[in-house]
C-alpha cells in the first residue's frame, strides 16, 4: 500500500484563526452546504485523516489509493492531521478536500460549536458516508493502581490530539463521574504519543476515540501491561445524554489482555467531502467507490463500511449532492 504521509496541513492553532474564507458565495440556508462552480471544482484532493498511530490515517490512504485506482483522473493525497475538528477546518479553508471526522464533531461543526472553532458554522462540506463506530479506549498501565474511572482525579490523562474528536467525549466521560476540568491534568497529545508516554510512566491513563482493535494498543500491550477501564450502563446513559456517544462493547476478541468484554462508549467516523471544491459528479463516484471497493480495505474496521450503515449517525450534517444521488439511485431511505 502506497503511503503518502506529509506535515499535518492544518494545526488547531492554525485553526482557531479561521475566517469567511470558506463557503460559497451566497449566504447558505440553515441545514444546506455552500456550493461552488465549475471554476472552484478541483480533481486533486487533499484527504485529511488522523494520527499514523490511529485508524484514520492507515484507512485514508488505503481509500485513497482505491479512488485513484477507480475514478479516472484523479488524485487524491492522505495525510496525516489532528483529527476531526482539523479536517473540517481544513476543508473549510479550501485546504482540504475530503476527512474523515466522528459524527458528533461533524454535527458541531455545521452547528458552529466545536469549542476551538467557537461561532464559526462551517457551511461547505457534505456527508458522503458514515464508515465505522470509534470506541471510546480509557487506558491505564497494570500496576497503576486506577482500578477506575473514578480513580482517574488528580491523574495526568491524555485527551486527545489538538484538532481531533477525543477531548469531547473524553469530557463527557469523566464529567459523567464527577470529574470536571481542574479535577485532573490534561495532556494534549495524539494516540502514539499518549502510549509512548503512558509505557514510561509519564502519565497516568489515555482516553482516545478510535475504532476496535487498534495497532497503536496491541503494540503497546506487546511491551507494557495495561488493562482498559469500563464504564457502568447508567453512565452510559448519562454520557449519551451529553455527548451522543452510545454505550457501546469492546470485545474480548479485540486485544490479547482482554479476558472479557469492556463496556464503553462510541460515536461513528464518517468521511466528508467539501461541497465548494469537490463536485457532485466526483462525490457520486467517490460514494460509490467506497462501497463497491470496501472489501478491499486490509483494516478490520472496513467490514463495518456497507450501504445499510451508511447514513447512520448523519444527525443535521447535510448530505453531498453526489453522496445523496448515489444513494437515492440505490434505493436507500434519506434521512
């Protein structure tokens, strides 16, 4: 598989200097996606995905690699981000093209309150495909002592990357057991580096939103011992109140150290097209790509990529017209 890895394109730094560059030119109605004009439409895309030690990015290369291989003339570029809140204002600056971003941080976008991109609604993406669900993973070493998640006050914790979708379900989580901002040290960092630094004991536990099972703990758990923390059913309650993640079970199955389920959270990764610079004609061809090709993707998480989840967890984000064309010419229900 080709690797295409660059600089992350779009920090939160940068992000949080983001202005009206994005969008169309007309003022856009409420639920509608800015659109733009053959002028604006480009066939060589950025794709925005996540950390190297996640899923996103090792799933968005192997998807781009089947658009450039499906879709004539075309190219398309993965590389390696922050995450969800990065990636849509990526493609909100005309930086990126395509990303990948849970559901939840999608529906805050479009609502314009993703907290590091506070009052800005970001108008010019559209929905292409739910893809996957991301379980919540609350990692703690063996011989920590935190037997749980209450355990967790006064610990240094990593939330997730700048950029990325973690940090609010990471609050939901902890806010669920009484443990507000202040309670705890935060480290901002992305997955690879929070398990390097919980292996040598420079934090206490790691909470990231990723899909199940994932390289970057199998490879910890092969060198250090760790043990995931579950949360209690009406927690989960509490946090989907909160956040909209749905209690959700890691399995057994999924890593070596596990002897039995671990109830958590999810929320869904999506893929997202700029609706400004990604045509409908290409969207359409993108969407049906995805699905004609998923049994090609190599990672376990491309099982969950089918037509029947496709618009799962869509809540308010508008569909890309060629997302929507697509599924209407196979009969699937719109929301």
């Amino acid at each position: 598989m080709r690797m295409r890895r660059t600089a992350i394109a779009v920090t939160a730094a940068a992000a949080l200097t983001l202005s009206a560059c994005g969008g169309g030119d007309e003022e856009t109605a409420e639920g509608e996606a800015a659109t733009g004009d053959e002028d604006s439409y480009t066939n060589e895309l950025t794709f925005g995905t996540g950390s190297t030690a996640g899923t996103y990015f090792p799933l968005g290369d192997e998807l781009a690699a089947i658009y450039e291989d499906n879709i004539e003339d075309v190219s398309v570029t993965a590389i390696e981000t922050g995450g969800s809140a990065d990636n849509l204002g990526g493609i909100y600056q005309e930086e990126m093209q395509l990303g990948l971003t849970q559901n939840d941080t999608a529906a805050s976008g479009v609502a314009g309150e993703i907290p590091d991109l506070e009052d800005v609604q970001l108008d010019n993406f559209g929905w292409i495909s739910n893809l996957y669900p991301e379980a919540a993973h609350i990692i703690v070493r063996e011989d920590s002592g935190i037997e749980s998640i209450e355990d967790l006050e006064g610990q240094t914790i990593a939330v997730g990357d700048a950029g990325s979708g973690t940090r609010a379900i990471s609050d939901a989580i902890l806010a669920a057991h009484g443990i507000e901002e202040g309670d705890y040290t935060a480290e901002v960092a992305d997955f690879g580096s929070s398990t390097d630094m919980l292996a040598d004991s420079q934090i206490d536990a790691s909470i990231f939103v990723v899909g199940t099972p994932v390289a970057g703990l199998t490879q910890l758990a092969a060198s250090t011992d760790v043990r995931l923390l579950g949360i209690e059913d009406d927690m989960t309650d509490a946090i989907s109140e909160e956040s909209g993640a749905e209690s959700y079970d890691i399995s057994a199955d999924a890593y070596d150290f596990l002897d039995e389920d671990v109830t958590t959270v999810s929320v869904f990764a999506a893929l997202v097209a700029s609706t400004t610079q990604v045509s409908e004609d290409l969207a359409y061809e993108i969407t049906a790509a995805t699905f004609e090709n998923a049994g090609d993707i190599t990672l376990e998480v491309g099982e969950n990529i089918t037509e029947e989840n496709a618009l799962t967890g869509i809540g308010d984000v508008p569909l890309h017209p060629g997302a929507e064309r697509y599924f209407e010419e196979q009969g699937i229900d719109l929301p």
